[in-house]
C-alpha cells in the first residue's frame, strides 16, 4: 500500500510531458505502472482523490503502450 501511495502521489504531481515520460520506459515499466494504475482505481475511496488523475494516466499509458499493456496486466497473475 506504501508502494501505491507512493506511485499516485508521483502521478498526481507530475505535470507536462507525460507522454514523454511514458515512451522513455521499458515495456515491463510500462506495464507495472499499469499494474498500479487499475490498483490505485480499485481501492474504496481514492476516486474522489485520485480518480480523474488515474484515469487520465490510463488513457495516456494506453496511447503509448497500445492494449497490449492492458492485456498483459489483466492476465498476469501476479498482481501490484
């Protein structure tokens, strides 16, 4: 949960060139944040804090990454 809070608390401050950001990480980078993301989403309560902001960073990570990443997350039993 530290490692979460940590994640959105970076999203939610980082601001500009997000695509850029987004294309100077690797694959498996992508995905774990990814990874973060959809668990960030489901945990009761950050919506009202963090929602539009992770969303937003979904969509972006998706232009990038392409649904591949999606899909790589979603069958991955390993979680974040």
């Amino acid at each position: 949960d530290l490692i979460l809070q940590t994640v959105v608390s970076v999203l939610n401050n980082t601001k500009g060139t997000v695509p850029n950001i987004l294309k100077s990480l690797s694959q498996d980078a992508r995905d774990t944040l990814m990874k973060y993301i959809y668990k960030g989403m489901g945990v009761p309560g950050w919506g009202d804090v963090s929602g539009n902001v992770l969303l937003a960073w979904q969509e972006k990570l998706t232009e990038v990454a392409g649904t591949g990443c999606i899909v790589r997350v979603m069958s991955d039993p390993r979680t974040a």
